[in-house]
C-alpha cells in the first residue's frame, strides 16, 4: 500500500504565522483568526488578495461580491470607526489593522450571500442599526 503524500506549502505556512501577529495586534481571537484563515484557503482569489495585502500593504481589488470591493468594505470600517467614536474622523487610535481583517472577513460574508449582505449595508450604519 502506497502511503500518502505530504503537500508542504511553505509560503502558506509563513503566510498564516504573520496572520496570527496582525490577529494579535489587531486584538482578534485566535479563533476569529482561525476562521477567517479558513475561509481565505477555500477562496483563492481572496487568498490572493490576501498574500497581496501581507506582502505590499494595500488591496488588488480583483475580488468583488455584491458591487463592493476589498478597498470600499475598507472605507467601510472606517465610517462604521468615526460613527462608533462619534469623532468624525478616525484618530491615531483607530486600529487600521483591524479594519482590514474586517473588510477580509465582509468579503467573506458578502461572497456567501451577496444579496442580503449588499442590501444591509446599502441600507447604511445609522446608530440604531450599527453591528
């Protein structure tokens, strides 16, 4: 009987380990972490977006669901940041980090059931309505 074989991706590996430090800094849970990881290895091209934005800081944008962009789900966290710190602006508080995992995961979202998602946040984020 043959025995199975192993497929080591390295650069997969590396990939989730600085995963993990942006998870940490961002002050995500290890298991939100897990789960978003899981949900980018079943999407290539929003891995691909990913490694991208690990890799150079900013989003290629090839992925799109529901009209949105990885960049306006981005623009997103940051009017849903100033409506939450009634601040008008994001300050230097304002987690950047952190709002990029969450337009990562909004895509996730929104790529699994476009209609809904894209009709909730057509519908905007007024304070009675904010997630």
């Amino acid at each position: 009987m043959a025995e199975p074989w192993l497929i080591y991706d390295g650069n997969r590996v590396v990939m989730y380990e600085r995963m993990q430090d942006l998870c940490v800094y961002a002050g995500k849970t290890p298991a939100w972490c897990d789960g978003l990881w899981a949900a980018l290895l079943e999407d290539a091209e929003l891995f691909e977006e990913f490694a991208y934005y690990m890799n150079h800081h900013g989003f290629l944008d090839k992925a799109k669901a529901g009209g949105y962009s990885l960049s306006d789900l981005y623009v997103q966290q940051l009017d849903l940041y100033n409506l939450r710190q009634d601040t008008g602006k994001h300050t230097a508080a304002c987690n950047k980090e952190a709002m990029v995992l969450d337009a990562f995961d909004r895509m996730v979202q929104l790529k699994k059931d476009p209609d809904k998602r894209s009709r909730e946040w057509q519908d905007g984020f007024g304070m009675d309505k904010m997630p």
